[in-house]
C-alpha cells in the first residue's frame, strides 16, 4: 500500500468514524422517516464503504487489484427510498454508485433494486421488479458491509452465482418455526449482464447476455443459527444474437501437427454452437452460534454447466470461524474453488495447444482458453471487524490465495498464464448505514 494512499485513507476514516458515530446517535434521535404525503408514508436510508486494497503482484486481481493498490475493489455508495402506499403495498428504490460491471475504469450509478410489495398477511410477500437472487447468506445485502464481519465477502462461493440482481416476481412465504421462523423464496426473471474475460493477448472483454433465471430457497431463522438451502436454474444467451460456441473440434491436417477449430476462419469441420447455455446452482450455508462468542458460517455451492463444454463448471465452499471480544470480532477463513469436468479439460487443452508462440494461430488458441472461466485456487484469510457505533464498522483483512493451473480471477499477463503461485492481498475498509 503507498504511504501516501494509506495516509490519506487513514485520515479520511479518521473523520468518518467521528461523522458516523454523530450520526448514528442523532439517528437514534431522530427516525430518518419522512412525512406522510396523501397518505403514502416514507423513509429513506442510506449506505456505503469505502476501501483500500493492496496486493503483492504486478497483475491484477479481482479486476483492479495489484501491488499499486485502488479504492476501486470496494468503494460503493448507495442510497434507498421507501415508500408504503397502503398497509398492504409498498414500494422500493435503491440505487448505487460503484466500479461499472459494463466498462473497465467508469463508475455508474445503477437501480440495485426497484420493485414494488403486496404483503396480504403477515405470512405472505410479493414483490415485482428489480430485486436481489436469494442465493446466498448475504446475498441480499451483500452491498452493505455494515451489515456483516468479513472486510470481503469469500469470491470463493459468491462468484458463483450468474447474477446477483433480477427482474421479476418473487413470492415468499413465512411459518413460525420455535424461537424463529421458516421462510421459502420462490423467483423468476431476467437479468441483462456484461460477462467480463481476459486474454492475456487481447485484454479485457465485454460480452452482454441476457439471463433468465428461476430458483428457489428454503431459510430458517433463529437468534443462534440461520441456514439456507437453494436450488436455482439459469438459461443464458447473448444480447447480439450471435450463438455461444460449445465445443471446438481438434484438427489435424498430417501426422505431428493439429489444432483446435476455434474459428469458422480456420480450416475443419465447423465450431459447435449452441443459442443458450444453461446452469443450474446448488447451495447450501448456515451461520450458528456455538457458544456465546463463537460462530461458524459456512457456504457451499455446486454450479453445474450444460450445453456447452467451455462454460463454468464449478465448485466452491468456506468456511469461517468468528470470535466476538467486545467491539472487536476477529475471524479466521478457508476457501475453495475448483472448475472440474469437461471445461477444466478443455482449458488444459487449449492452452497447451496455444503454448507461448507469437503466430495467430498460437494467438487464437490461448484466446480461447482464456475465455473459460477455468478457476484452480484455495485461500486463506484473518481479518477483523471493529464496531465504531451501532451502524458502522473498521474492518481489515490479510488474505492469501494460492493458484494452482489458473484462476480467471487474475487478469494474466502478457508473458504467459498466472499459476503455480500466490498472491497475498490487504484490504482494510469503513462501512456505515445511516
């Protein structure tokens, strides 16, 4: 991390904490609700974090992390309007300013989430519009670090999901269940995402598709434990029209030399291709209280592809050990993640057919290598999270990952694929709700 970065970040939360810490106990004052307009009751909240993360490489990591250091990883403001119409409907508007998911280096501000509620019953919610893919623990609020310990959500599971965001119908469906209750989340809708891969030839690359996505999730909750199981299919396509290639045919023209059809250009029989491709997620995670203060949060995902052989394929899980010392709730991490089947080994093949030549034909098989989602990486993490107020948090992290063949979530250089190393990451971040 530059001296001057961390000073000047150290300075800036120096006086957020103070802000914050104001404003948390003016908030508790002070209800941010609005006045009432022809009915329609209102409030509004808001959120964000700021942070700075360092690696120990040259490249980049997660899209903007490298030995110089950004703000860029985890930087997000956001802010929410809601408004209750009726006693049984409502409406709501989220919207957030952060690192656009459709450009390189631009930041956006984009609708997180949009919908409006019916609730006939207490036991009864329907919502229509743009909202969050119950998927995951923290899925639904994995914007507000407020809300959790870790100074990063484990990429490891999260970066599993096709989409974070859909545009649909969502009926949830609530029991009383002992000292908690039982939840179940029924969804479908469509997404519009920009798919980014890199080629360590031709950089960075955005493809638009359009998701539709459908899913189920079963959550329980309680004051000493929360566990959620899904199951969730999604069907993919690209935005243009254009088919998604599935298989490349290996060609060889004489005895000692081939190659893989990774284009119509080139000579052989033909790219397989195919409209959609789909993928249908498993999960399963829980969060329990051991003792007093003593957590274990786990989460486990099995991402499976079809249709198509150059997809992602994967499995990943964590888990996380947590230990609460007064304001201070220090955590120790594991994770997994792991492309298995057939596009593990048409990434293996590819890129041993690409070898390190500087002719197109060398070119064009190291591109299509690149462009599978191909991940062979186990991280550790020892973080902490140090509560300011009610509504804010200090939080830093040390985290190694170690690389076996790749991991599309290094940006690889030119000279050749980033693998059979580690990459050391600090983050240290501020996150309030106001």
């Amino acid at each position: 991390m530059h001296t001057a970065a961390a000073c000047g970040l150290a300075a800036w939360l120096a006086a957020g904490t103070a802000w914050a810490q104001t404003a948390a106990q003016t908030a508790a004052q002070t209800p941010s609700r609005g006045p009432v307009v022809h009915g329609m009751d209102w409030s509004l909240s808001g959120f964000a974090t700021v942070g700075h993360v360092a690696s120990d490489r040259d490249w980049r990591w997660r899209r903007f992390v490298d030995e110089g250091g950004t703000l860029w990883r985890d930087t997000i403001v956001g802010g929410q309007l809601d408004a209750r119409l009726s006693p049984n409907w409502s409406a709501t508007l989220q919207l957030t300013l952060a690192p656009s998911t459709r450009h390189e280096r631009q930041w956006s501000v984009e609708a997180a989430w949009a919908f409006l509620s019916w609730r006939p019953d207490n036991d009864w919610l329907l919502r229509l519009g743009k909202q969050r893919v119950p998927i995951f623990l923290n899925a639904e609020n994995r914007d507000v670090g407020q809300t959790y310990a870790f100074a990063r959500l484990p990429s490891e599971v999260y970066a599993l999901s096709p989409t974070t965001d859909v545009a649909g119908l969502s009926v949830s469906r609530t029991w009383p269940h002992g000292d908690g209750d039982l939840g179940a989340d029924v969804y479908a809708g469509r997404a519009h995402i920009a798919e980014r891969s890199h080629s360590r030839d031709l950089g960075a690359r955005f493809v638009n598709v359009d998701t539709d996505i459908v899913g189920v999730a079963l959550t329980l909750r309680r004051d000493d434990l929360t566990w959620r199981i899904g199951l969730h299919h999604a069907v993919s396509r690209r935005q243009d029209g254009q088919p998604l290639p599935s298989r490349y045919p290996f060609v060889s023209p004489f005895p000692g030399f081939g190659y893989y059809q990774v284009s119509d250009a080139l000579g052989g029989p033909g790219v397989l291709t195919t409209e959609r491709i789909a993928n249908t997620i498993l999960n399963l995670g829980v969060d329990a209280r051991l003792a007093p203060q003593w957590r274990v949060v786990a989460e486990f995902a099995r991402n499976i592809q079809h249709r198509t052989d150059l997809g992602a394929n994967t499995v990943g899980a964590y888990v996380a050990v947590l230990h609460t010392l007064g304001h201070v709730t220090p955590y120790l991490s594991l994770a997994r993640l792991q492309t298995v089947g057939a596009p593990r080994e048409a990434w293996q093949a590819l890129n041993a057919a690409g070898g390190s030549g500087s002719d197109a034909l060398s070119v064009a098989q190291r591109v299509a290598a690149d462009s599978i989602p191909f991940y062979d990486q186990t991280s550790l993490g020892l973080g902490a999270a140090w509560a300011l107020s009610p509504r804010s948090q200090l939080k830093g992290e040390w985290k190694h990952t170690r690389i076996g063949k790749r991991s599309a979530m290094a940006d690889d250089p030119p000279q050749g694929t980033v693998s059979d190393t580690g990459v050391n990451v600090l983050s240290l971040n501020y996150s309030v709700a106001f």
